[in-house]
C-alpha cells in the first residue's frame, strides 16, 4: 500500500536549467506518445486516394468512408459485441471469485490459509505463452473451443490470481473490528461480507474491474487458437483478420481501432486515480 | 494465533469461499502445465494420438537438423530482446517518473495522456505500427525519411537489419507507461524531510537522485523489472502481427517459435519442449518475486 505520504518535491528551487530540462523533456515524452494515436485517428478520416495516392502527411480533406464502411461491409459490430460479452462475463466472475478467496485468506482461520496466499501470486506471475500448447488441448477436452463464451474461463486463469492477491493486499489494509462487530450482532459471513466488507473494498475493486476488462477485452493470443468460426470472434482477432497476407484495408482497419481503443481509454481516464494507487498496492512493500 | 482442532476454526467456510479460485488453478492451471511436460515426451500432432518420444524433442531441438538452427536463433532472439526491452523500459520509465513527478501546470493532464499507450490494446498497437512501418512510402516513417531526407524506402519490417529494432521500439513505447506509473508511485512515499536534508547540505540534483531517490526506489525498481521481464519474454502480439516471426528469424523468441512448431506445424510435442526449456529462468524469477509480493502477514507466518 501506499498509504497516504507527504508529496516529495525534489529540486523546489527553481532555476532556468530545471525548466528547460522539464519542458525539453516532456515535450518529447508527449510528442512520442501522441504521434502513433495521431496517425490512427488521421488514417480513418483520410480517404483512400489521399492514403494510397500522392503521399502526404497531413489530410487534404476529411470523409466518413472508413467508418460507414466498417459497419456495413464487415463484421466489426458482431466482434465488438462478442468482446462486450466477454469481458464483462469475466469481470463480473473475476471479482465474486477474486473477493470471496481473499477474504477466506484474510479473514478465516484454517489449514493451508498461507499455501493459497502463496500459490495465488505464482499462478499470476506463471505466463501465459508457457500455457498456450496445453490450454489448446485441454481447452478442447473441456468443449471450451470455437465459443465466444468458452473464452471467459480462459481469461479467468489470468484476471482471478491478480484479482485476489490485490483483494487480499486491500483487505488487510482494512481494520478487522466493524466486521467482529457485526457478526457479535448476528450477521452471517456471508451478510457481514456483502454488507461490510464490500463497500469498504469499493476502490479495490474498480481496479480489479479495470483489469480484468481491460485483460479480456485486449486478450488475443487464446482468442486466434482457440476460435475459427468468423462470428466468433472477438475484436482483436477480427481486427488482425482485415490484414489479410498483402491485402491492406488500412481506412476501415484504423477506424476500428480507434474505436476498439476507445473502451479501455476511457475507462482508464475514468479510474485513473485508482489504478495508480491499485496496481501499486505491492510496489512500494519489501 | 493457530487454533486448537487440526484443519482450523473455519475450514468448512473458507474452502467454500476458496472452491471457485481452486477449481481454476488445478483444472486450467495446474493440470495444463503438467500436461505440457507430459506432451513435451510425446510425438503428438493435433488430431492425432500420442506416441512416447522419450528425449527425443529435446534433443532435436537442442541438436537436431529441422530444430537446432531455428531453437538457437530464438534463444537470440529471446534474450536480445526480452534484454533491450526491459532496460529501455526501466531508463525512459524512470526519465518519464521523474518528470511527472515535479509540479508543473497541467500535471495530471500530461500523466493521464503518457500513460495511454499502456490502456491501448497490443493488437491495435502493433497494427498501427505496422501501417507507420510501411515499406512503401505511404507509411509514415518513409514519408517522413523520403520528404525530409530523400531516403528511399526502407524496409523496416523485412529486413533483418531493422526488423528486430522495429518491433522493439514498439514494445518500448507501450511499455515504459507501466514503469512510470510503478516509479511514481513509489517516490510518493519517499518523505520530503530527506529532500529538504540533502538541499540544505548542497547536494544537487545527481546526489539527491543516487542518494534518495534510487535507494528508496528501490523495491519498486526491482518487482517492475521483474514482473516486466516475465511479460515482455512471453508477450507474442507485437510479434505475431509485426514480423511472425522473420524475417529470417531474427525476430524468432520462443513464445513465436513454440507457435509455428505447435499451431502452424501441428506438432505439439516439440512445441511443449520449447517451452519447458525456457522455464527454469522464469522459475527463479517467480520465486524471488514470490517472496517480495507475499501479504503481509503471510509473510510473518500467522
């Protein structure tokens, strides 16, 4: 946790050469993060004669082509809809399995109460890409293959270990004694949990939200091996798709993008405040 | 703190609370990794039944004509840029962390717009820099070079001069926001009084940096940079859609290679092996990472 510090302000006194070093800086900084975003945005409202025709850098004129054209003429609504699905089918499950075993570790007294603490954080460092020839098979084994939906419990193996150990790091930052006095009062675990607990973990868990959508919505590698049938699909898989061998659709291919974009930017925005302070939650220990 | 009957107060409860978390690692963790190592002895092409193999993937790829060349250019591969990714990283992170971290108007702007390449889909960024990479000179980078310095254009993706260096710079400049952030947030809790200290006894900026700054960063620096490295070794998108791979395998890591022998080639078994050669690295990662990320308490061994 990082817990509430005074703001360290190194270099206060201010001279000349601190300005041009911070703005030189971040000038730059800001440059090389916004050009690739420019050029999305650029590239779906310039129409085609100007992207494949007389090179140029700047637009000569504006056109809505690329967009109509991404909702008439391809599948890109059915592959934003399956990625909806998706992901808030894993964020929802994510944070009841993520908050009831952090509280079971935190909260309840019994055997292996360290054990799952500690094999939580492996399953979250283990990397996917180790997974993937096995998962293909198992993933066949247990019907999850060619099924939009069939993604969701993949996508749990990656969201649920991070969810939990945050949950756990987040709950023992909260003091044990409004719950003692519930349960003294005649509350359940189960009540005292829902009514206690989680309201006091909201930040917690608006992080673990961001995460775990972000995870499912972005995720692609499971999505190409695990689904073949086109309406299937999920968002960066379709995406990828409009590349196919030499044949570049790059208006339409930037116009979905920035809209794909679009999802995980603005509930960033929206959380920023938490994310800093959530995904930090073990940096500053140890 | 323990209590008196042998499984604990609460077994029944917590078990229940932990039933979901368990079936997901044993059923879709545990049990394919196992399955991998098993596959790794197998000759196993999907679709078709398992045959024993023994060593014989290992050797192959260690040894072998058809694996040998292609498993040593992606230890290359691998280690030169899992190697350069993370340290540019962790620089320009930091760079970026320090800068963030002074006060200026339009701070929180200026954070929450860096910090957007990391909240961009992979896909999305790779893709885009595919198109600014364009060997023809329609891509950004070859107008610029061909309007500004009258370079014709050059191959950025195809040719095994600049491939691997391409997609690098991709995966840096989605990557460092991520640092930055942990960096930040860490010389939060640095408390002002040692600045205040070390200003009053002349150190300038370099003194203050190496003799607070770093120091009390230094947790942060180290479970960044080794979450980072577990995730830029295995990552596969910015691969995958920039180069899959070539050109002549210069951009070959092991995540790309375990894809084109397991899912291109069919051949799980040698796929799997690829995989269970690189694991021991990340084992020791995840075990000095393990040990720095434990809860508290677990920590003290309630």
């Amino acid at each position: 946790m990082t817990g509430p510090s005074r703001r360290s302000r190194p270099g206060r006194r201010s001279g000349t050469g601190r300005r041009i070093v911070l703005v030189g800086g971040l000038a730059v900084f800001a440059i090389w993060t916004v050009v690739p975003i420019a050029w999305i945005l650029e590239t779906s409202v310039k129409p085609n004669k100007d992207l494949y025709g007389e090179p140029g850098i700047l637009p000569k004129t504006v056109t809505a082509e690329h967009y109509v054209e991404l909702f008439t003429d391809t599948d890109f609504l059915t592959y934003f809809t399956n990625s909806l699905l998706v992901s808030f089918g894993t964020t929802a499950l994510s944070m009841v399995i993520g908050v009831l075993a952090a509280y079971a570790v935190t909260r309840l007294r019994f055997r292996g109460r360290r054990l799952m603490g500690n094999v939580t954080i492996v399953t979250y460092l283990i990397p996917p890409a180790l997974l993937f020839i096995p998962l293909f098979q198992v993933a066949a084994q247990f019907g999850f293959t060619n099924s939009t939906l069939g993604l969701i419990p993949i996508y749990l193996i990656f969201s649920v270990p991070f969810c939990t150990w945050l949950s756990i790091a987040h709950l023992q930052a909260i003091p044990i004694e409004l719950e003692e006095a519930s349960l003294v009062d005649g509350c359940t675990r189960l009540q005292s949990l829902v009514r206690i607990v989680v309201p006091l973990l909201l930040p917690a868990l608006a992080v673990i939200a961001l995460y775990a959508f972000t995870q499912a919505w972005n995720e692609f590698l499971y999505a190409l091996i695990l689904i073949s049938t086109d309406s299937r699909k999920t968002l960066p898989v379709g995406l990828a798709d409009f590349v196919v061998g030499d044949v570049y659709n790059w208006g339409p291919l930037m116009a979905g993008s920035a809209i794909a974009s679009l999802v995980p930017v603005l509930i960033y925005v929206a959380a920023q405040r938490w994310v800093v302070s959530g995904l930090t939650a073990g940096a500053t220990k140890g | 703190m323990r209590s008196g009957t042998l499984l604990g107060r609460d077994w029944r409860l917590a078990w229940t609370f932990l039933a979901p978390l368990g079936l997901i690692i044993v059923a879709l963790i545990a049990y394919p990794f196992a399955y991998g190592i098993v596959l790794s002895f197998q000759h196993k092409l999907i679709g078709a039944p398992a045959t024993w193999a023994g060593l014989s993937n290992y050797t192959d790829l260690l040894f072998g004509e058809q694996y040998g060349g292609v498993f040593r250019a992606s230890v290359v591969a691998s280690v030169l840029y899992t190697g350069v990714a993370v340290g540019a990283k962790l620089v320009l992170g930091m760079c970026m962390a320090l800068l963030l971290n002074e006060r200026f108007r339009g701070r929180t702007v200026m954070r929450g717009l860096l910090f957007v390449p990391w909240a961009l889909p992979t896909v999305i960024v790779a893709l885009t820099w595919r198109w600014m990479y364009e060997g023809s000179d329609h891509g950004l980078f070859n107008l610029v070079l061909g309007d500004l310095f009258g370079i014709g254009p050059v191959q950025f993706l195809a040719d095994p001069r600049w491939a691997l260096w391409s997609v690098l710079l991709v995966v840096i400049w989605q990557g460092t926001p991520f640092y930055t952030m942990m960096f930040l947030a860490g010389m939060q809790a640095i408390p002002a009084d040692q600045y205040e200290a070390a200003s009053i006894d002349g150190a300038n900026v370099f003194r203050r940096f190496f003799h607070i700054t770093l120091p009390w960063l230094r947790p942060a620096i180290v479970i960044t940079t080794l979450l980072s490295t577990i995730w830029t070794a295995n990552s596969i998108n910015f691969i995958f859609i920039l180069t899959n791979g070539g050109p002549v395998n210069t951009t070959l890591t092991f995540p790309m290679l375990a894809y084109q022998i397991g899912i291109q080639g069919r051949e799980l078994g040698a796929s799997s092996a690829v995989s269970v050669i690189f694991f021991p690295l990340f084992l020791v990662i995840i075990y000095v990472l393990t040990k720095r990320m434990l809860p508290a308490d677990a920590k003290a061994g309630v």
